[in-house]
C-alpha cells in the first residue's frame, strides 16, 4: 500500500542523476507519480518521456498547472516548448528505469511480496495468461483475488479495465500489484512483450515465474533482428540489472528455449510434446467441444479436460501448468483450474450461428501464428470428415512488411481456399498491402479471392463454406475496431460474422 507522502530524495534513491539532488528538493513532499499530464494532481512528480513520436516535455506546462512538484526526465529543460524555468527539473540517465525504480519506491517493492508470473514469447501468451490467471484463481479460492494483465484487457479481482498496452507502464504494473496486495491477493499474472522489455517497462521487479512459450517473426519494425528480438525476450529470464526469475517454465518444442535459460540456479520445467520435455501431453482428443488429454510430469499423470477448441491450446495449457507446479499446486487442483477457463476472447474463438460448419476467430498475425491455426482447423475439418479450411486473412500496415509474403505463403500452402482482405491498414493503401501478400499467396495455386473491404471478404468465406468445412478469420481476434488512415471504425469479426450468418439463413436452435 503506497505511503500519502514520500520525500523527493526517498522516491527517487536507486535512480542514477545527471547531477547531484539540490538539497531543497530532497526534502520536497512528494504525493503521487505521474506520466501522463492528465492525471497529474497536486504534488505529483511527473516523468516525462522521449518518446518515439512526441517529445514528452511538450506536456510539462499542462503538468506543472495541474500541481506537478518537478519534472524527472532524461531530457534537458526546454524553454522553446513552454517549460517554466521555475519548476524542479531533474534529469535522469534513463527515464522509464527512473519511473520503475521510483515506483517501486514509492508503493513500497509489492513484487517482492506478490508473486509475479511473466509470460513471454511470440505466440500464444494471451491464452497462457488467461489458463494461468484461473489455475491461480483456484489456488487463491475463494476469498483471495488475482489480477492479469494483458492483451485484452487488465483486471483485478473480477473488475475488468482497458489494455491501452499489452505491457504498460511500471508505474502502472506496480500500482495494480499494491491494490492487488491491498485485496489480500497474491498472485499477478502477465503478458511481458518485447516491446515492454526492451523499453525497461519492468525493470529490477521481481518475478516468481516466467514462462517462453515460442519465438518466430516479428516485431521486425521495431527490433530490426530476430537476434534484437530475441535478446529482448531473453531479458524476462536474464535481466541485465535485478534478479532473475525464481522458476523458469520453458517450450522444448521451441529451439530458442535454449538461449532463454536463466543465467541464475532458478528451476526450469520444460513442457511440451518432446519425449525429453518434463511435462508432456498423452492421448490428446481434439473436437469440436474442447480439448482432453492425459498431462505426465515426474510419473504422475493427470486426465485434462478443456472448452477450448484446436490442438495449437495443448502447449498453452501445458506452459500454464507448468505456472501452477512452480506454486507448488498438484497437477489435480492444476486440472480444475484449467476445466475453469472458458474460451479466450479472439484465440481459436468460436462463433456459433446454428451453421453446420465450424467458424473460428483468431488473432493470428505472424506467418508461424497462422500456419499454426490452420494446422488446427486442418485436424478439426479431417474429423469432420472431408471438410476444407477456409482461411481469411490481412496484413496490418506500418508494421514489417517483410512477413507479409511469408503470411501469403502459410495460408496458400496450409488452406483449401483464401479470402485475402484488410487488417488494420492504419496509414497505407489496403492495395499495397495485400499486394505485398499476393508476392506469396500466387506461388501456391491455392484458389484465393482479394476483397479489401473485411465486412464483404467475410461474407464471401461464410457464403463459400458447406457442411463440415472450418472457416478461419484471423488477424484481429479480440479487437473491436478497424484502424483506417483517417479515422478508426468500429469492427468485430466475431460479431460480423454472426450478422453474415443470419443473412445466409443460419439459425441456433432454440432461437
């Protein structure tokens, strides 16, 4: 629980300065931090960021006349944009390391007494979070809250908030942890991107768990290699400065897994389908109504029963597992937790309008990810009988545009039929995107339509689909809006696709 007041020199020890701290600020009150300016009170040091496309210090005057006591950043005072020569302004060697610190100052180090679960890696950490959030919810019942933050939303106890940012800000994740430990919680879950590590987002907390679920491309636009990449994944296991993980839960599919090995003696639990993995799945039945299979860890071995649908949800489940055993659970309380997720929202979703065949939304957007949930609608259409896949898919723009032939290669080579449309094309020409794609949709003589506008490409999937066949609509899963050059529109998948069903006659049964 965060102190009402702190001294300057209290929230900022730890930081590295520029200079040496005047003594009149040292002893300055401080009542909150802040980086935005919006929410700056009275007494609130306020950091301001260089950031990639605005300069933070463009926001200090509005801090400074909302109450803001001094300025932390990594920048020099600017009197061209507005900063009064009167307010403290401290400068820092690294500006989102200087916020982490402070925070974790000023809310007095929760990390160390709620245990961290971070969850890392290209693929699948949404759907692993949310495994691992109801496996620790069944530890913690009944009257010990969780809290998860990632992809899709935040939340706390039951109360869900906004995700802006897969990884937010550490003042941000600290502020969630002290509320969480104010509950009487113990367990906080989370999606660590690479972008939230190469940033210093959690820089110096302290992690229980980590888990690596997968490394494949992307992210290339800001990374630039998949050794950068790479590097800043490896930072969950093997910071540069603060500790290790205590246990690490790593894919022994997954090759990278290897250079993910932390540096210190934390323990390691290898899950996956390799005979050398230390919890593997055996007897796996995939449907149409979940997933069951026996999972075998140090000659136990534990029937698992899930709702949620494709083969790809196995090695979710194991890595969330692997989360409960390194809390010491037993692989019976693990199972229960696992039966208690429900679908995740916009991960091998499906959509039911009383159609007889299956549609699924997905947000696969890497050439690995789609090829991966194809493979899962390939297994899924084979037990229907002779059913086909159908896949319908789009490339977001200002992103790297290097996977996007490679994304037109996965779904020509792996479907019976393509629907190629729009993503999020943000500030480039739907066209040029998808023709990027078609570079490697047309080395496969998959039989494929283009259809910029989605709402239209979705109704040409559905309308092409008989009995029997999966239909895929990949790219945005969970995400309810559309992002165009000029404004941003309001777009389901999941919910236009239930409208194209009805137009076509569809109808569940009771309805």
């Amino acid at each position: 629980m965060a102190p009402t007041r702190m001294t300057l020199s209290g929230v900022l020890e730890g930081v590295r300065l520029r200079g040496v701290l005047a003594r009149q600020w040292a002893e300055m009150t401080v009542g909150g931090l802040e980086y935005d300016s919006r929410k700056v009170e009275k007494d609130t040091l306020f950091f301001a960021f260089a950031g990639a496309r605005v300069d933070g210090r463009r926001f200090v005057p509005e801090a400074e006349a909302r109450g803001a006591c001094a300025v932390v950043s990594e920048l020099p005072r600017s009197e061209d944009l507005g900063t009064s020569p009167a307010i403290p302004w401290i400068e820092v060697e690294h500006g989102r390391k200087a916020l982490a610190l402070a925070a974790r100052n000023f809310y007095a180090q929760p990390d160390e007494r709620v245990r961290f679960t971070g969850i890392t890696g290209t693929n699948g950490k949404t759907t692993t979070a949310y495994l691992t959030d109801a496996i620790l919810r069944r530890a913690g019942a009944p009257h010990s809250p969780t809290a998860m933050i990632g992809t899709i939303e935040y939340r706390i106890g039951d109360e869900i908030r906004k995700a802006p940012n897969t990884t937010p800000e550490s003042l941000d994740v600290i502020r969630l942890a002290a509320e969480l430990e104010q509950r009487g919680g113990r367990y906080l879950t989370m999606e660590v991107s690479s972008h939230g590590l190469a940033l210093a987002r959690i820089y110096k907390m302290h992690f229980h768990t980590a888990v690596f679920t997968n490394l494949t491309r992307d992210h290339l636009d800001f990374h630039q290699t998949m050794e950068e990449y790479a590097a800043a994944k490896r930072l969950l296991f093997s910071p540069d400065e603060g500790p290790a993980p205590q246990w690490a839960i790593l894919n022994a599919d997954d090759p990278a897994s290897k250079s993910m090995l932390p540096a210190s003696p934390a323990r390691v639990i290898r899950y996956g389908m390799a005979e050398s993995a230390d919890l593997r799945p055996e007897n796996i039945r995939s449907g149409f109504d979940g997933l069951r299979f026996d999972a075998v860890y140090q000659g136990q071995r534990q029937a698992i029963e899930s709702p949620l649908v494709g083969r790809i949800n196995v090695s979710n489940i194991l890595a969330a597992a692997g989360v409960g055993l390194s809390y010491g659970m037993d692989l019976a309380a693990i199972a229960e937790g696992i039966g208690m997720c429900p679908a995740v929202p916009g991960r091998f979703e499906r959509v039911d309008g009383g159609q007889p065949f299956l549609v699924v939304v997905d947000y696969a957007h890497t050439d690995d990810a789609l090829r991966n949930v194809i493979r899962s609608a390939r297994e899924l259409a084979v037990q229907a009988g002779k059913g086909r896949v159908i896949t319908l898919f789009g490339c977001g723009g200002d992103r790297d545009r290097t996977k996007r032939p490679l994304m037109g290669m996965a779904a020509a080579e792996a479907s019976d039929f393509v629907v190629l449309t729009s993503d999020n094309p943000r500030s480039e020409d739907p066209l040029d995107i998808m023709n990027d794609v078609m570079v490697g949709l047309r080395r496969f003589d998959t039989p494929h339509v283009a259809e910029p506008e989605r709402g239209k490409a979705i109704g040409i999937a559905l309308s092409e689909a008989k009995a029997g066949d999966v239909v895929l609509l990949a790219g945005k899963g969970h995400e309810t809006y559309q992002i165009l050059k000029d404004r941003t529109i309001d777009f389901d998948d999941r919910e236009t696709a239930r409208q194209v069903l009805q137009s076509l006659g569809y109808k569940k049964h009771g309805v």
